[in-house]
C-alpha cells in the first residue's frame, strides 16, 4: 500500500483501479473516520441506500469495503 501525507491526515493512494483492492485489506484503524451520516454527504441518495447495506443512516468503513470488493467483483479485467 502507498500512503501520502495530506494536510495533516495520511490518505491511501489510488492511482488505478487495482489499487482499489487495498482499500479491501486496510485495517479500520487506518481509516481517517470509521463511519459517516448518510444525511450530510452530498451524493445520490440512491448510491447511499446501496452502500449502507444495515440502513442505519450510516456509511460505515467495512461497508465501503464490501461495496468496493462488489464492484471490482463485476470487472473481469480492471
């Protein structure tokens, strides 16, 4: 995994689709927040009810996670 320094967080690197997997194998206490309110993200509250797989209002690291190994799940050559 490559990381870089931004601001006073360090973020994970994705450069390509490939590097999305490690997203998969990051540790929660890697994560710069383990959750965040569906309400306040500015995104399409249909992609949100998708993601929140528990529909607790709540977009949590390991649903990021699942939704991402989904999605490279649907790509024969990423």
């Amino acid at each position: 995994m490559v990381f870089r320094r931004v601001g006073r967080s360090t973020q994970l690197v994705i450069d390509k689709a490939a590097d999305l997997e490690q997203i998969t194998r990051l540790d929660e206490a890697l994560w710069v927040a383990t959750g965040a309110p569906t309400a306040s993200l500015n995104y399409d509250p249909a992609l949100l009810g998708a993601i929140d797989s528990d529909s607790n209002g709540r977009i949590m690291c390991f649903e990021v996670q699942d939704a991402v190994t989904w999605v490279l799940g649907l790509f024969k050559d990423y």
